[in-house]
C-alpha cells in the first residue's frame, strides 16, 4: 500500500510564485498540488494552516567528518544531516577533498562510505587538489558513472591542497568537455602564506591574526584570477564563500560582460562581522576561526545587495564543525587553529529573519537562494528545489511568526559552539519532510540513519556543447577582458 501524507491549509510558495494549495505526498514523491484534494484512505494530515509549504532547503557547501588540519570535524554525516533537517534542509552536497596524488576515485569512494549513515539526502563536488593524466581519467569517471557534476579548486592552503594556475587551467578545460561546474575557494595561498609569517614575526599569534592574513584583497585577487581563467576557456565557474564586497563586485563586472558566473554566500558572511576575533577570550574569538574570515560590516550589505540584485545566487554554511580542544591546537599560533564553523541548522532561519522580515528577500527570492538556485546550478531540479507534482516530497512547513532563540545548548550539532548564539529568530520550521518522511515535527527530531540517499546530479548538455564548441575557436594568444 502506497504512503499518502496530505500538507493541508497552507500557502505554497515556489521560486516563481506564491498560491494556496494542498500537498498530496505519496511515497516519496509530491503527487498533486491543488485545493480540496482527494485524497487515500488512510492518508496522514499535517495541518499547515497559517504557515507557508516550501521545498526543502539545499545547502551546497557543508564539510561533515573532513579529516582536517590534523583533526576530523564533530558532526558526521548522520549528525550533521540531523541537524540540517531540524532547520529545514533537506539535501546538502559535501565535498570529496582528495589529499595530494590520492587518486580521485580512492576518495570519493572513502567519502561514499562515510556518508552511508546520512539522515538526509546528499550529494558530492570533488575536489582537484593535484594534477596528471589518472585525475583527466577520474573526472571522467566520476560524471559518467558517478553522477557528479561540479569540480572544487581550492587557491588557499599553501603546501597542502591548493592548485596552482596550471592545475586551474587543465581541471577547467576538462570540467568544459565533460559538462561539469568548477567552484572555487577564491582566496590568494601565496599572499595568504606570506601574510601569515609576518604577523607572525612581529608577534601577531592570536585569532586576531587570522582575519588580518587574509584580507579582502587576498580573496579578490583570486576570484578576478579564476573568472579570467574561466572566461578564456568559455566554461560558467561557480565561486563558493564569498566573503566581501570587492569579490561580489568582480562576479557583477563579469556578469555584466555576459560571463557565466554565479557566487555563493554564507549565511555567517551576512550577520557575523570581523570583531568576534578582537574578543579576549581565545576559545570565543578561535571557535569563529574559517576561511574567508568574517568580515566588516560594511561588507554585509554589499552581500545583502549581492543576492537582491541576482549576482549572488546561492546561501550556504560551509558547516564544518570543530571543538573547542581542536581550535586550541593553534592556541600559540593562530595558523594552526582548525578553520571552520557550523551552521547548517540555522541558515534557513538566520537567511528569514534578516532577509524576509527586513524586506531585503520575498519569500520567493527566499526560497531562490536557500533551495531553487542551487538545485538549477547542480543539475537536480526539478527533482529538488520545487513543491510541485513529480518532484522529491522534500518539503519544509514554515510559521513565519514562529520564534526560537538560537543556542548551542538546545542545538542538534555535535559542535560546542553557535556562531548565532543568543539571536532570537522570527520565522522557523515546524515540520520537515524528507522524500515524504516527516523527519522534524515542532521540536520532536526523527532523523533516521542511513535513511538518506545519493543523489546523482547528470552533466550538463546543449549550453555545454555550445560553449566546447566556442573554446575550441579560441585563438592560440587570447585576450582576457
């Protein structure tokens, strides 16, 4: 017997437009959308009756159990898909990141077997962190046979994983034949390297030694480079993280030029500023430690406007979770702090309040950068990131005047610190479902392990073809715009 759940009473709202309608799910899939439905006996009713009915929110930069830095992050797949769903987030896509000459394939199966236990459904960008003749091969593989469609390039982290221009070069060309998305971390490793030993060597050793190695020029440097590389090759690029007003500019300008360039940004990047590293107390002013670093306020409206005016396409949290003990690794030497913060829990809720309740999002536009964008950017929609029949029953049922005050004491992450502590939100979820599952029911978590799913994501096709086609007409000494 088929599993019919009807969300009865609410306002369905879609990137595209808002209406009053009922949700019929059956199995794992919306089966209808409309008013008064028939429905099976025996269906299961939840009553959305002055709440909006969204898709599930997609989160299209988390790290769950990275070994990094010495360290493995506090939330593992299970724990940190729990998590998501308790905020709304329904899918999220991780990241393979391959150690230097580890063979892509070795990796990504690693990283497949670790997310077995995943609550929720999920998907993977793999990282090119080197470069030969197997990598050409893998990327093949991994899109073909693998389902993934985008390709990571870190800039940053200097005698570890980042590329150099050469790797960008040969990784972007071959992500264009295969109809994959490149993303980069778009931050200078020389500059940063260089910039590290300074502070350093005129005694600069605490967090507020992070944010001063890593300032907005480091990061605009790098993401003009790679859209340069990009718009020579003719292939669209994806620039995660972005931090401040300098990069969000860069993406506009190349936009403007008709270049194919979409930029993320972290729902920390848009309420956290760059004091948090002049506080006295270390494990406070270390737990905010990632990279790009907070920044200055000024920076926050420059990414508010980013998303209003469409050259910022994307919200995610690069979820990335670390104790305290592990941040006081770099307790003599703030380069030795483990990077990373949380929020995967949060984001729906920070992105509402401070987006929809101060005018600067519609619910439209909300569901846009939460959910829609990324699964159009990703390849997956409309199997995620739309309430409407034929897609995933991946739903979240929202009161937009529902509050809770964001604590790490009553959070689900495994994390001992809330980057978000003491906000109080207006605008929550009070129940998610998961392929039509509900799995967050106001307060009540039924995340079960292993119960989500891989999601293959197919290359891209005709726009891809086109622009192969275009890059193949390239002059052999072409002139970068």
């Amino acid at each position: 017997m088929n599993k019919a759940l009807l969300i009865r009473g609410g306002t369905v709202v879609n990137a595209d437009r808002a209406f009053r309608a009922d949700v019929l799910c059956v199995d794992s899939k919306v089966a209808r959308v409309g008013q008064d439905l028939d429905t099976p006996a025996g269906t299961e009713i939840v009553d959305a009756g002055g709440q909006l009915v969204m898709p599930g929110g997609i989160d299209p930069h988390t790290h769950m159990q990275l070994p990094f830095m010495g360290t493995t992050t506090m939330d593992d797949f299970y724990s940190g898909t729990a998590a998501a769903m308790a905020g709304g987030t329904t899918t999220i896509i991780d990241f393979v990141i391959p150690n230097p000459q580890e063979p892509l394939m070795d990796a990504y199966r690693k990283w497949r077997g670790w997310a077995e236990k995943a609550a929720s459904d999920y998907s993977f960008h793999v990282a090119v962190t080197w470069w030969d003749e197997s990598v050409h091969r893998d990327m093949g593989r991994l899109v073909t046979e693998e389902g993934v469609n985008s390709f990571k390039h870190f800039m940053a982290y200097k005698n570890a994983i980042m590329c150099d221009d050469e790797t960008l070069v040969n990784s972007f060309k071959r992500s264009l034949e295969l109809g994959a998305m490149p993303t980069v971390h778009a931050e200078n490793g020389e500059l940063v390297f260089l910039l590290q030993a300074e502070m350093k060597a005129r005694g600069i050793l605490g967090p507020e030694g992070h944010p001063a190695s890593r300032p907005p020029a480091v990061e605009a440097e790098a993401a003009q480079r790679a859209i340069a590389i990009a718009d020579v090759l003719n292939v669209p690029i994806y620039v995660v993280h972005v931090s401040c007003a300098e990069s969000a500019a860069a993406i506009a300008r190349a936009r403007a030029n008709g270049q194919r360039v979409y930029g993320e940004v972290l729902a920390g990047h848009l309420v956290v500023d760059d004091s948090v590293y002049r506080n006295s107390d270390f494990a406070f002013a270390a737990a905010h430690v990632m990279s790009p670093p907070f920044r200055g306020k000024e920076n926050q409206e420059a990414l508010w406007r980013g998303l209003q005016a469409g050259h910022l396409h994307t919200t995610a949290t690069d979820h990335c979770t670390f104790c305290a003990a592990q941040k006081a690794a770099g307790k003599d030497d703030f380069s030795k702090i483990p990077n990373g913060t949380g929020g995967v829990e949060e984001r729906m809720a920070i992105l509402w309040d401070q987006g929809v309740n101060t005018g600067r999002l519609t619910p439209s536009e909300f569901v846009a950068v939460t959910s829609t964008n990324a699964a159009k950017l990703f390849n997956i929609y409309p199997q995620k990131g739309c309430v409407q029949p034929g897609a995933d029953a991946d739903i979240v049922v929202w009161d937009p005047a529902g509050t809770r005050t964001i604590s790490v004491k009553t959070q689900r992450s495994l994390g001992d610190f809330n980057i978000f502590e003491g906000h109080t939100v207006t605008g929550i979820p009070t129940h998610t479902l998961s392929r039509g599952a509900l799995t967050f029911l106001r307060g009540d978590l039924r995340a079960v392990r292993g119960a989500g799913q891989y999601v293959k994501r197919a290359p891209f096709g005709a726009q891809f073809d086109a622009l192969s086609r275009k890059a193949l007409q390239l002059a052999p000494s072409p002139v970068v715009r």
